[in-house]
C-alpha cells in the first residue's frame, strides 16, 4: 500500500517498514546513509534509485518528525 508519493509498506517487505515503492529499500536505510555522509549520487548507485526517490524518503522523515513530540523534562 503506498502510503506517500514513492513510499509503500507492505506486511511481508520488511516487516512492514516503509520502503521505496517496488523496492525492498527502508526509508531508514536511505536517510541514514544520507547522514552518514553519503551523497545522493552514492546512495542512487548503491540501492538503483532515482533522485525522486531519495527526496521522497526525505520527505517522509521530515513530516514523520513533524508530528512528532518530546516531552521535555
């Protein structure tokens, strides 16, 4: 089931984690190697995605973060 433009989860891919559309590439996966210090040309090549789909993930983490809420001690 796509649950944002390019992002799908599905029960039996990755335990249900949100991947790449017709991928078995975690969001997780791609933003953290993002952090890491990899490029977008070097993720790309790695994981045979497109710049959309990395914007995509991007995206994704970025509106999962918005909603998200720290108590602060």
């Amino acid at each position: 089931m796509e649950i944002s433009p390019h992002i799908s989860i599905d029960p039996n891919i990755r335990f249900g984690k949100p991947v790449i559309t017709g991928t078995r590439v975690p969001i997780e996966i791609i933003v953290g190697n993002l952090a890491g210090g990899m490029t977008y040309e070097e993720v790309m090549a790695e994981y045979d995605l497109k710049r959309e789909d990395i914007l995509a993930a991007l995206d994704y983490a970025a509106k999962i973060l918005a909603d998200e809420q720290v108590a602060v001690a």
